[in-house]
C-alpha cells in the first residue's frame, strides 16, 4: 500500500512541475482560455482517477472519491474570494500570483496529507472525535451563513508578524524571488513581499482545512481517498483562480451553499451510529446545494448601487 502513496505524490508533484516548467516557464498572466483548459483537464484527471480507484478498490471507493472530490472542491473555491483579496492587498503583480499558487499548493499537500493521516487515526482510535467534528462543521456552517464569505486580514496574520521581526523585508517585488541579499549590507539576507504573500495563503489554507477535511471525513474514513480528492481539488483550484476569480462575484448565494453543506456534513457525522446515509444520496444533495446556489446567484443577481449625482 505504501508504493500507491509514493506512485500518487509522484504523479501529483509530476503535474505541478510539468506545469511550473513547461506551462508556465515564464512568469506571465494566464489567459482565460489556459486557464478554463487546464481546469477542464484537471476535472478530467480526476475522472479517469475515480475509473481506475473503482478497478482497484470497487465501486464504493470510486463513488466516495467523486463524493469527496466534488465536496472539496466546492468547499475550496470559497478560497478564490480570500486569494483574490490577499493578492489585491499585497498588489501581487499578475504574473506572479501563479508562483505564489504553486509553491502554496505544494504545502498545502504536505500539511493536508499529515492532517487527513492525524485525522482519520484519532478518529479510528477515538469514535467520539466524531461527533466533535460534527459539532465543529455545524458551527462552521452556522457562522457562514451569518457572516458571509470568509474574510482575511493579511496585516494580522500572526506568521507575518513574525517574520517581520526576524527578516527585514525589501519595499517592493524582486521578480518572483522571495529572498535576495543586499550586496551593500554584507549580503544581507531580506525577505520579499511575495514570501509574505505565500505565508498568508499557506496559513489561510489550513484554516480553511479545518472546515473542508472532517467534511470529508464524514463521506468516508478511507485515508487514501480523503487525500487523493484533497490532492485533486487543490490541483486544481489553483488553475480555477485564474478562470473564475473574476466571474465567482456574481454567484452571490454560493457562500450560503457551502454553509448548508457544512452543517448537512456535521449532522450526518452527529447521527453516524444511528443513521446511514447512502454516498450516492450523499453525492446527490451535494450536486443539488451547489446547482441551487448558483442558479439562485444567476436568478437573482446582485442590484448595482446607484452612484449618487
């Protein structure tokens, strides 16, 4: 079993440097059309992952995987909002916010990998971290609902804090380097705002895991899965910022789909020992939350504020 985790972090870290390196050797901005590409082709990836899981592990371990991958995918995209915000703070330039994304990702799988590993064998050792992440997912999903997308200070980010007082970091962008050295200063080592930059998506991400990985876990308790559809759904939310960041405004109603997931997620795991709930009729109201909120977003778009004369 422990060649299949090494096969598959092989295979994802392949696409990223295949991406990095091929796709976009050179920092530039990606174009809509790329970036609706490169989503449509990771959405495919993660089709042909969940053919061949269901050749190796059955149709249930398939069915849980497409449950999973749409679950946290949708849970993720709510992240388009924050990155959009942190880029604008930090006036990210656009050709670099790729870099950013990438290194992001690449710690984003580690932290989740020990997450989902630490996750799911408290939760094999100790049953009632089950109704725990339930509880959590309902508030999670309760506070939502009420305060609306997820919102980010970059200034308080703690980690930034810190490495303010350690490094002194240049006043603008030096390419995409994070770290330079100041040949007047005895080579002085300096942080860069883009390593800031990259901390504040990291640290926000795992927040974000708080939420999206113990909804996971109520689909399913199957390590590998949780992890593939984790690996799959950051692969590529990286590449739907690109082709969505802009369009994700008008799904106004969207936030509120994710927050009645949330507390669906909390409550299936609240009455695990007392009801069981298909993973097809799982997938299906999964589908449905999202379907309504968008069409709902489309239906009733947000009215412009008049400009006053």
């Amino acid at each position: 079993m422990l060649y299949v985790w090494i096969l598959f972090n092989l295979f994802a870290l392949g696409l990223l440097v295949l991406d990095l390196r091929v796709f976009h050797r050179r920092g530039r901005v990606v174009p809509l059309r790329a970036a609706l590409g490169l989503s449509l082709l990771y959405v495919a990836l993660a089709a042909a992952f969940a053919v061949m899981l269901s050749l190796w592990q059955g149709h249930q371990a398939a069915l849980e995987f497409v449950t999973a991958y749409v679950l946290e995918l949708s849970l993720s995209a709510d992240n388009l909002f924050v990155f959009l915000v942190i880029f604008n703070y930090f006036a990210v330039p656009e050709d670099q916010q790729h870099r950013v994304l990438f290194w992001g990702v690449i710690a984003a799988l580690i932290l989740r990998g020990i997450f989902i590993g630490v996750g799911v064998g408290l939760i094999h050792r100790f049953h009632w971290l089950f109704y725990l992440f339930g509880a959590l997912l309902i508030y999670s999903g309760i506070r939502l609902c009420v305060t609306g997308a997820h919102k980010v200070d970059p200034a308080a980010n703690p980690l930034v804090r810190a490495l303010r007082r350690i490094l002194p970091v240049t006043s603008g962008f030096e390419g995409g380097r994070f770290f330079v050295c100041n040949p007047q200063e005895n080579s002085r080592l300096y942080a860069t705002p883009l390593l800031i930059v990259l901390l504040v998506i990291e640290t926000t991400d795992v927040l974000f895991a708080v939420d999206s990985i113990p909804a996971v876990l109520a689909i399913t308790l199957n390590a590998f899965v949780v992890y593939s559809a984790n690996v799959f759904a950051i692969l590529g939310l990286r590449t739907m910022y690109f082709a969505v960041a802009g369009l994700m405004k008008i799904f106004r109603f969207f936030h509120y789909g994710l927050a009645v997931l949330l507390v669906l997620m909390g409550l299936k795991m609240l009455t695990v020992d007392y009801y069981t709930i298909s993973t097809m009729l799982t997938l299906g109201v999964v589908a449905g939350v999202l379907a309504v909120s968008v069409v709902a977003s489309v239906a009733f778009p947000a009215k412009e504020k008049k400009i006053a004369d």
